[in-house]
C-alpha cells in the first residue's frame, strides 16, 4: 500500500477526453500511488498542440486525460521513495526511456518501446494527465523524469521545461554555427523558443509568421528580421543576406501546408530543414528529389524529448536565460479549458486577444 504523507482529496475536477473531439470537465477518483510512485498536485499545464491534435482527430481511444507539460508540488510520495518528499516543487516528463534497448543505444529516445509508454496519469489509460488537479507519477518517471523546481521560479515559467527540451533537442540536431543565417517559419510558442535558442547560438535569424503580435514578439526574442510571407518574399530576402545562396538552415515550426516546400526554395544546396511540427499521418508533403538529392540538403526530422538534455532544458528555464515569460498570454482555470483549446487552436480568431502560450492552472 502507498504511504500517506498529506492529505489529498478522494475525488478531484479533471478534464476528460470522451471521444468524437469532446472534453468535459468532471469529476473523477484521485489517483492512487503505488510504492515507487509519487502523486502531484498540478499547479500548472501548458497547452500542447500535440495533444490539440490527438483529440481533434481522435487520434487515441477515450477515455483519457491529456496535458503533459506539467508543473505542480508533490502531494504523497511512496513508501519506496526517496528522492522526493510532499512539499517539493517539481516538473514532470511524461515520457522516459529504457536506456539499454537497441533505440537508446543510438539515443533515439523517442523510438524506444518504452519511452512510448506514457508514465504519468490522471485517470483511465496514461495520458499526461496534467489537464487535472492531480497527477499519479509511476516509478520509472520517478527514477530519472523529475526535476526540482527552484524557489523563486513560478509554475508557469516551469511548465516550459518540457517544450523547451524538445526544442533543444532539434537544436542539437542541427548544430547551427554563430553566424549562420536560420529561417524559422512559425512563430507560436514552439517558434518563438526556437528563436531564443538560436539567439544564444549567435545566428543571424530570420523568422516569419502572419500575425503582428507574433512578428513583435520574435523581435523581442532575438529575430533580426520578422516577415509577414504575405507581403514579403523570404525566399528574395534570404537571397539578399547571403550574397544570393539562400539560408543554411530552416526549422519548420508550424504544419500549414506547402511550408516545407518553402522551405526548400528559402535554403542554399547543404543547407538543413528541420520538420518539427508534421506530427499527423494525415500531413503531406510533396518535393522535388532533386532538391534534395543534387542540392544536398539534409532533410530532419526531431520529436519529442531527450532525458539526455534534461538537466539543460531545466536550466535554461530556471536560469531565466530565456525569456519565457513573454509567451503566456493567458491562464485559465480547468474549468474553462474549451476556451484554452479554443484560444490555442485558432489564434487568428482572437486578434484582440493575442493568444500564444495558454496554461492551464487546474487549482483555480
């Protein structure tokens, strides 16, 4: 039986998937923990767009209770733990590696059988389950997939660690040089990291997007030039900074269609395209082989986090070396999460709200 160390309700609010694209919020049963598991109160969730997208498509069966990038307190720890105590503030992964399988000889976490079990739930089939008020941790997250969270550092900023890792991740992918000339197209939440990053590896950056808030914000965070492609061509623009070759690299940080074959005009022969948001079976892109066989551009893809760059995405966010705190636009309760998904998934919709990074904060 798991050791009781605070006093936690036996029921809690969540946000329940139930199918065909619905989310009630209800109320469920607390979890309970087992001897190497700890139980969380989520103080903060940010709003992924990955999870935007499993329960658009229905994409998994319901019932399920999503929301991964978490932050919060421990509530109870299990009999067997020891690394962590009722009171810590803390950030949890959701995903953790074996370590020994033939993926992770080769550190492609995310392909690891593993990994690609989910190890933190709220409820009904593991999930995230960060869209709820408490949040069961099963041991191996517990092992090597918690981090402290500093005094000082609120929840919401912490919330970050997790997008920030797999954003480092694809960085490290592709190794930009100080001086280098990078196109990042998109700049939401994801896009915007990327540009912070980018910054601190002394790139000349070129970024692009449609809404004004956004272009503001990019130069905020280290863009030298923000486009709008509706009235710019990126393609001429890059040609004029790099004596007609074109850019070096491009992360692609949005899925709207024909951005990756953009993406191939934008850049020189040898240059690098990182696919970071064609996370859907239904996506399509359509190239030309020559483009990237006679032109020797290496084409990337990079999903989800690394356990190797744990302890460096949490720095980068606890350290305040990125400015994270200008992407939270809003905070809602649980109660109010179809206006966060809403808010998230068409931000052209809310010109006077500016939407970008919605956190959820299930104690409110």
């Amino acid at each position: 039986m798991p050791a009781v160390n605070s006093e936690t309700p036996a029921r809690m609010r969540a946000a329940v998937y139930r199918g065909s694209s619905v989310v009630s919020v209800d109320e469920v049963d607390t979890p309970a923990i087992g001897d190497g598991e700890i139980l969380i109160r989520v103080e903060a969730c940010g709003v992924c767009h990955t999870d935007l997208k499993k329960i658009e498509y229905n994409l998994l069966t319901p019932p399920r209770i999503y929301g991964h990038e978490t932050a919060g307190v421990v509530a109870k720890v299990g009999a067997k733990v020891s690394k962590f105590a009722p009171g810590d503030r803390v950030i949890v992964f959701h995903h953790i590696p074996c370590g020994n399988c033939f993926y992770c000889e080769r550190k492609l976490y995310a392909q690891c059988p593993v990994y690609k079990k989910v190890g933190v739930t709220a409820g009904f089939e593991p999930a995230g389950g960060g869209f709820a008020q408490y949040a069961r941790v099963m041991d191996w997250i517990v092992d090597r997939g918690v981090e402290k969270i500093p005094e000082g550092v609120p929840f919401d900023t912490a919330a970050f660690v997790e997008p920030v890792n797999t954003c480092v991740k694809a960085i490290h992918q592709c190794d930009p040089q100080p001086g280098d000339v990078v196109l990042v197209q998109g700049q939401g939440p994801i896009g915007l990291i990327f540009t912070m990053l980018l910054k601190l590896r002394g790139c000349t950056i070129v970024t692009t997007d449609t809404l004004e808030r956004r272009l503001d914000l990019s130069r905020q965070c280290g863009a030298h030039f923000a486009l709008d492609p509706r009235s710019n061509n990126i393609a001429e623009k890059l040609k004029d900074l790099t004596a007609g070759r074109g850019a070096d690299m491009v992360f692609v940080a949005t899925n709207v269609p024909g951005l990756v074959e953009e993406a191939i005009r934008c850049t020189r022969p040898g240059a690098k395209i990182m696919l970071f948001a064609q996370t859907s079976d239904k996506e399509r892109i359509e190239l030309s082989g020559a483009a990237i066989c006679v032109g020797e551009r290496l084409l990337l893809g990079s999903y989800s986090a690394s356990v190797d760059l744990q302890a460096e995405s949490a720095h980068l966010v606890f350290s305040g070396d990125l400015p994270l705190h200008l992407l939270v636009s809003h905070t809602v309760p649980l109660d109010k999460i179809e206006l966060a998904f809403k808010l998230a998934t068409n931000p052209g919709d809310f010109p006077m709200e500016s939407p970008l990074k919605i956190v959820v904060r299930p104690q409110e």
